[in-house]
C-alpha cells in the first residue's frame, strides 16, 4: 500500500481542541507530518488593541481556558513592566498561591486527557474527580471555576476567605493521599503503560531547545530550565521546589514527558503550603496603576505548558498599542514532526497528548 | 559565568547578577556605532534597537559567541512610520534575555529570516507574515499559518479596520475626548 | 452430581411446540367450522401440522428462537448492565441509571416521591437499543452497499451461531456436536471476515487502517486458541462439551469435607488456561487488545461508518461474544456446570436440583465476566505492532509447550 495522508482533526474525538495533523503513513510507520493550526483564531492581538488594559484581562483569561490565571497574570506582568507598577508582597503571594493551584489543576485535566488516549478510561474519571478538589479551592479564591478573572494590574482583585488556609491543607493532603495510593499504581506502575509511552515519540535537547521547545517537555529532555528559577518573578525565590527534571536514560520520549508533568503537581503542593506559611497575614494586595502607559514591557512565567511571553506597547493611550502573545504549544508544534517520525500510527495520540496541547493558547 | 566563555556540561538554568551589562558591554564592542539603540532595561533584560540589515550579524554573534540558545519570540509592531521585527533571544546558562528591534521601513517590509540560526524562527516568522504582511527572506515555506490560505489582507496592520462596538468604547472618548 | 433445571431443551420445547400447534389446529378448525367449505382443507393443514415430523421441524425452530431469546434478551442485557455499573463503580461514579421506574407508562409514572432516573438502571440498555433503532440509515455515497449492508449481519449471524453448539448446562442446549468445541471455535473464527469487509466496504481510510488491524490481530490469536484446545484434548480425548464436563466433575483430591474437583485449570492445563485467557480477551477484542476500535486514534475504528442499528448490533454482539468466550473457557477449563454434590437431592434416582447446573454455570461465566471488565478499565490499550508480538512471538511458543507438556503427561498415566 502507498504512503497517504490522513487527517487526525479537526474533528477527532482524541486530538484535545481544534486542530487539524496530517500524518503521512507508510503501513503502520509515519514518515512526516504537517500540524494545521488556526482553526480558533480568535483574533486576541487585534482586540486588545481597542480594550482598555485591565479589560484585556477578559481576553487573556480565555487564551487558555484550561489555565486561564497563568494567562492573564503574564500579561499583567508585562503591563506591570511596561508601566512600571510594583504589586505589594501580599498580592505576590496571592498570584503564587493562585498560579500553583491553577498549574495542578491544568495538569490534571491533561491527565484526564492523557489516560483515554491510551485507552485508560478510568484515569480520566480520577484525575476530573481530583480536579474538583482543586477548582472549589480556585473558586474559593477568585470567584470562578474557569476564566475568573483573578488577577489585575498592581495585584489580584480580592482577598482570601478566612477558612482557605484550612480548606486548602485538607484539599492538598487528600490530593497528595490519592496520587501516592491510587495514581502511581494505575499509571507509573502499569507495564502495558510503559510499552507505550517509553521511547516513544523522542526529541533530543538541542532540537527540542534549537526549535524552540519549553516547559516541561523540555525538562524532559534533560535539560535543568524552568522560568521560576531562571528568572523568578513574584515570590518565587522565597519558596523552596525542587525543578522537575528527567535525568535517566531515554530522555524526551512520552514518559518522561508524563513524569515530569506528573511530578511537578506535588512540587506545586508543597509550594502553596509553604506559600500559606510565609504569606503575610494582612497587608495590601492591590496597587493602583496608572491609566495610561507609555513605552515596552515584556515578561515571561512558566505557564503549565511552558514558556509564556508577552511583549506589551503602549503609545500613551488607555489601550495597549500592540500585545503578542508567546504561547509554548505554537512553538512545540513546530518540533512535533521530529516526534512523530519514525513512530507507528497507533503512536500519534501517545506523543500529541503527552506535549500538553491547548489549542486556545495556540491559535490565539 | 561569564557571557562569552562556551558552556559546558548539561543544561542548568539559574540566573547570573550582572549579565546584562556584560552582554551589553560585548555587543557594544563589536557592533558599536550599528546599534541605533542600546540599554539595560531591567535586571536581566537588555534592549538594542538595529537597521534590519544588520539582523543577521547581531543574531549570528548572539547565538553562536555569547550562547543565546533560545529564540524566544517574534513580534512584529506597526508603529504608522515604519514597522518592527522585535526578537527576545534568552540565554539557558545565565537567564539573560535581550530585546533585539529591527526597524523596517512601511513601504518596503522585507526582512532577513532567522531560520538558519534558530529553527524556532519558523512559526514566529509564518505568523508575522500572516498578521503584519512581513516578508521573511530565506524562509522555507513563509505562508499563512493561523488565517485562512486564501485570506487577503494582513488583520495586525494599522489600516485594517478594526470591528470596534460602540459599548466598548466609553462615550467621553466617543464625543473625542481621552 | 449436579441436576440441570431444564432436562432436556429439546423434551421441553417439544411440549411447548404442541401447545403452541394445539392452539393453531383449535383456531384453524373453528375457522373452518364457521365457514364450511373450508373444513376439509383446513383439518388436513391441521393434522399435517400435528403429525410427528412436521412437529420435529417446528421444535427445532422453537428451539432456536429460545436459545436467542435466553442468550440475547435475558444473557446479554444482563452482561451489558453488569459491566456497565461495575467498571462505572471502580470509577467512582453512579453508573448507568434508567430502571423500570423511568417508563412513562402507568403504574411507573404515578409515584411522586421516587426520582425516575435514579434506579438500578437495568432498562438502560434497552433504551439504548431503541434510540439505535431509531437512527437514520446511512450508508457513505462511496461505499460498497451489497458490502456494507452484509457485514453486521455477518458478524450478527456468526456469533449467534456459536450458541447453537454452546450448551449451558447438561440440558439447555440446542445441538450437542461431537465436535462441539471445534464447530464453537469455528464459529468465533467467522467474524473476523465481516470486521473485515466492514472496514473494507466503507471506503474510509479510517475503517480500512482499523479493519486491517482487526485481521492481523485475530488471525494473529487465532492460532494460539486452536493450538490449546489441541492441547486439551490430550487431557480429555473428546471435543464434545458435555463429555469435557463429565470428566471434570470428578474428584481430584480429598481434604475431609471439602472436595477439590479434577478441573482442567487443576493439571498440566494450566499453561493451556493462561494462553486461551489472553486470546480469548484478544478475540473479544476488549481492551487492552481493542486498537482495532480504538476510539482514541482511528474514531471508532472499523465501526466508524456504522450508524443505527448496524452499529448497535455489532458492539452489542460484542458482550455476546464475552459470554461466549466466557462460556467456552469454563466448560473447557473451569469445570463448565458442576457443582458441589449437596445442591442436589437425590429422590430416589431423581435429581432434583437446589441450585441447578445453569446457575453453577451462570456464576462462572459473570464472574469471568467481572474479571474481563476488571482488566479492561485498568489497563491501557497495547499498541498494533505490540499485540501482534505478543501473539506470534509469546503465546504461540507457550501454546506449543502446552501441547508437549500434555502430551508428556498422557504418555506418563497411560
């Protein structure tokens, strides 16, 4: 049979967002592949342009609907910058606390996601069981489940209740219980789950930073960079974690994709618990910025995907002049052919679920 | 670390005091009187501005002598005398980041593509190309990647309409107020 | 040892098909005394119908249409609930939940205070079958309809047929072969070519890639399967399913009260029970051997353009299968229907059965079932290419090992 195309996407059950993969098969073996982005263009640059800059928060919460704080939070950073505001400590450890539990709860719906691509249905019924856990705590915090607009230019829009700091220890020793008892034997454990992700679906470290690869499918790869440590922003340099990085044999196949990521949520446990020690107990957690900003800002946070960056211009206006938006899973799509070469169809799935893809931060 | 001594060993990212002077230092020395723009702009973070014929050079002496391995990020900027091609490049070894911008002239928006240095450079170029109308040359395949293959227009421009409600846009600024 | 509830299917169904020819010859007859020309033709018609062979011929259909009935209506909704509120419970959830009490109909719809669609969600699976009924019909544009129309009735039929040799106790069953074994084996083998003209006909390349696959994997399993029922048969010398059970109901050891019955699984077979659990766990295609249907990577694999009742049968006739693999596994290795000698009375020499043959039977094949459904929600899927190592490259080598281990065995008792 000759080599042909086919399309996993757009619509595909298992392809997580909307986004088109042409892969050419030989038999079984795939011989190249050629993402198809843009498929939920939304058009976020343009827009932000005519939106005054806190109401870009709006935008931004929705680029990655799955991860939203981390969104925003970059862009206020980058405005931050660019206007020159400085967030009270207490604000710092609010965004903290926020983007940590936002990152837990971001990769458990990758798990979720990630299970029934292997045909481990029962992971997904799990991971959304936990995630509940997390997004009450979310919900606590901020408001919303999802897109809640947390943060704001100079801090975060509201205080914590007074019974977080008990709700979020019981959460997180549940949390903690459960992914010892029941996660690791049903995934770490399983061999059948090793014959598929263990050397599948390889990058090495100088592609994978040459093509501009970040996060934790970097870490995977061997390769000791994370922006909280690289550049720590907030009150990052405060806490004490532990950069997830992969350093066996077999670097930058799927598993070590998946225990990086898988790793990183106890790392950021034990951040918000430290958070909640060495957090102010009363103070301000809001600065005023100014209405108008004038000149460049630009930041990047590790986002749950990898390295999130905003580049913010502003002419003097109420508005931004111009906003990009850096999103990690535009660039690891770049790299995904390298991945897939050489793998067998029935691997496609394997390798796109375990880099994480949210299509909302891809096609902006 | 110094900044132009070659790495060695596994990658392992935490950030140097300082490296944006020395970066800026070593630019100064061998591009001189060809940076229009150059300065520190925050700790870690430094920020040239060039002609765009010179990208190629600072680009090539960026990543291969002072070991700026990533490619961050490509914007492109229409500011309504000329364009922008901003470039972050970040160093893995010292945390450094610098800000390189490219000015374009508006009617000719021709550029040199990085993709020989950094691979990363492809997308980032394609959508430059797709939204601003920023012409990569050099680039394997420079066509539309998040707009449709037959869209005509470049949406990022200045002059491409913006689909603005009037309830989005406060009625003081609306009577042409600020 | 143990007594079957229904002696002979056939004895029963015979006094049935009289009842049911009674009633026909009583209508016809009274049909023909209201309208007197009409008598003669009628009462021969009648008395044709009665006669003994004609009778036979009406007992076998009957026959069939209960074996169907019991296997499809009452076996298969059961499996399917079942593994429905199981694998949903071991995911921490309700599960399935429309019961008798969701019916708009009297008297089900007059409570106020019970909630309709809290129950224990037996009818969820019929509900399930009505929606597919009422589905469009549709066939691609491209595809090869004489093709596409005959590939689930293909596989529809064939494994229907395995419950004509399948018996389900030492009485309930349609025809005892004495090459039952072989004829059931035979008959499981047959569906892989209806996957196959599925994905084929269809013209889609998703379905082509997953019908493939389906043949290369089944063919791949069914060797091994063959290859230990050979080995079996060193043990028992006969392929008949009741003899295999005859012969595992005697005791293989002793300890006071308790008696430990000579089961194939007991012996040198147990090699042979490893290698046919996992082909028959290939055969079923379940996961962890379901890429075939893989919903993750292919849509729904050489399924894909079913819709309708196409599609309702054949993933339903997939649990049939279960039970009949199930079935097959505990008549050939788990001692099939016997159970412990004090479920029986002894009236003079008439069994009477506390808890009959069926149900001995019932509990291994559920309980199969259970272990099959347990399996299949923990584990992910095995790759294409791993599947097929592990059929040629494992279990063949084991089931070859399996045959000379019994065979040694024979040759050592004689």
């Amino acid at each position: 049979m000759p080599a042909f195309w086919i399309n996993m996407g757009p619509q595909h059950p298992m392809t997580h967002g909307l986004w088109n993969m042409k892969v050419q098969v030989d038999g079984e073996t795939i011989t190249d592949a050629r993402p198809e982005l843009g498929y939920l263009h939304r058009g976020v640059e343009k827009i932000s342009e005519v939106r005054e800059f806190q109401k870009v928060i709006v935008l931004t919460d929705r680029l990655c609907y799955v991860s939203s704080i981390t969104w925003s939070h970059a862009y206020c950073l980058a405005v931050e910058k660019m206007m020159g505001v400085e967030v009270p400590e207490r604000g710092q450890w609010f965004r903290v606390i926020s983007l940590e539990l936002q990152r837990i709860a971001s990769h458990l719906m990758w798990l979720a996601a990630y299970g029934p691509d292997l045909g481990l249905l029962t992971a997904l019924l799990w991971s959304l069981r936990e995630r509940e856990l997390f997004l009450d705590l979310i919900q606590l915090m901020s408001g919303m489940r999802m897109n809640q607009n947390y943060p704001r230019i100079g801090g975060v829009r509201n205080d914590l209740p007074e019974n977080f700091d008990a709700m979020c220890k019981r959460s997180i020793a549940h949390f903690l219980r459960k992914l010892e008892k029941e996660y690791e034997p049903l995934l770490h454990e399983s061999k059948v789950f090793q014959m598929r992700t263990v050397g599948v679906g390889k990058i090495s470290a100088a592609e994978a930073i040459n093509w501009g690869v970040t996060g934790p499918n970097l870490r995977a790869c061997g390769v000791d960079v994370d922006v909280r440590r690289l550049d720590p922003y907030e009150t990052y340099e405060d806490v004490d974690f532990e950069v997830q990085t992969w350093k066996g044999p077999d670097a930058g196949d799927s598993y070590s994709r998946f225990i990086c990521r898988f790793r990183e949520m106890r790392e950021s446990c034990s951040i918000i618990l430290q958070a909640l020690e060495k957090m102010p107990k009363s103070g301000a957690y809001r600065a005023k910025p100014p209405r108008r900003g004038e000149g460049e800002g630009y930041a990047r946070t590790e986002d749950s995907r990898g390295e999130a960056l905003f580049y913010v211009c502003g002419d003097g206006d109420d508005r931004p002049y111009r906003v990009k938006i850096r999103s990690p899973i535009f660039c690891t799509m770049a790299a995904t052919p390298i991945m897939l070469r050489g793998n067998k169809l029935a691997d496609v799935v394997a390798i796109l679920g375990s880099i994480d893809v949210c299509v909302g931060e891809m096609d902006k | 670390m110094s900044a132009s001594t070659p790495p060695v060993g596994p990658v392992i990212g935490r950030p140097v005091a300082g490296i944006e002077q020395e970066v800026l230092a070593h630019l100064r020395q061998r591009f001189g009187a060809k940076l229009v723009d150059a300065k520190v702009v925050r700790p870690l973070v430094a920020e040239v501005a060039i002609d765009r014929a010179d990208l190629l050079a600072v680009c090539q002496y960026l990543k291969e002598a002072l070991a700026f391995e990533h490619l961050g990020c490509i914007s492109a900027v229409d500011w309504k005398d000329h364009y922008e091609s901003v470039y972050h490049v970040e160093n893995y070894y010292n945390g450094c980041v610098v800000q390189v911008n490219a000015r374009i002239p508006h009617d000719d928006p021709k550029i040199a593509s990085v993709c020989g240095l950094w691979n990363a450079a492809n997308y980032h170029e394609r959508e430059a190309w797709d939204l601003m109308g920023i012409v990569y040359e050099g680039h394997p395949n420079l066509e539309r990647i998040l707009l449709p293959k037959d869209f005509k227009f470049f949406p990022l421009r200045k002059d491409f309409p913006q689909e603005v409600d009037r309830q989005y846009i406060s009625r003081r600024k609306l009577r042409g107020g600020k | 040892m143990s007594a079957p509830l229904v002696p002979s299917l056939f004895g029963a169904c015979y006094i049935l098909t009289g009842w049911i020819v009674w009633i026909i010859n009583w209508i016809l007859r009274a049909i023909g005394t209201v309208i007197p020309p009409l008598f003669p033709p009628l009462d021969a018609l009648a008395n044709w119908l009665a006669s003994a062979p004609i009778l036979t011929v009406l007992t076998w259909l009957v026959m069939t249409l209960v074996m169907v009935v019991w296997a499809c209506l009452v076996n298969l909704l059961t499996m399917m609930w079942v593994e429905r509120k199981f694998y949903s419970r071991l995911q921490d959830r309700y599960g399935i939940m429309i019961s008798i009490w969701s019916l708009p109909l009297w008297p089900f719809n007059r409570r106020k205070d019970v909630p309709t669609h809290k129950g224990w969600g037996y009818l969820q699976n019929v509900a399930d079958g009505m929606k597919l009924l009422q589905k469009e019909n549709l066939v691609p544009a491209t595809a090869d309809s004489m093709m596409f129309n005959t590939a689930p009735a293909w596989i529809a039929g064939t494994t229907l047929m395995i419950f004509a040799a399948l018996p389900w106790s030492s009485g309930l069953y349609v025809a005892n072969l004495d090459l039952g074994i072989l004829f059931i084996l035979a008959a499981f083998s047959l569906a892989p070519l209806g996957i196959l003209i599925a994905g084929w006909s269809a013209n889609n390349k998703y379905t082509l890639v997953g019908g493939l696959r389906s043949a290369a994997m089944l063919m791949a399993y069914e060797i091994p399967l063959v290859l230990v029922v050979i080995a079996l048969v060193f043990t028992t010398g006969s392929l008949d399913p009741k003899v295999i059970v005859t012969q595992q109901e005697r005791p293989l050891l002793t300890l006071g009260p308790l008696v430990i019955p000579a089961w194939n699984l007991f012996g040198v077979q147990a090699i042979g029970f490893v290698v046919f659990l996992v082909a028959i766990i290939a055969e079923m295609e379940r996961i962890p051997f379901d890429l075939p249907e893989a919903d993750a990577e292919l849509v729904e694999g050489w399924t894909t353009e079913l819709s309708g009742m196409r599609f309702g049968l054949v993933f339903g006739f997939k649990w049939l299968r279960m039970i009949a693999g199930a079935g097959l596994l505990s008549i050939l290795y788990l001692g099939g229907w016997s159970g412990p000698v004090f479920t029986t009375l002894y009236l003079g020499s008439v069994p009477i059965p506390i808890v009959p043959e069926e149900i001995w039977f019932m509990l291994r094949v559920y309980l199969l079932g259970l272990f099959f459904i347990w399996l299949s929600w923990s584990i992910p899927r095995v790759r294409i290419d791993q599947i097929l190592n592990i059929g040629w490259k494992r279990l063949i080598p084991l089931s070859l090992l399996a045959i000379v281990a019994a065979a040694a065995v024979r040759v050592v008792t004689g």
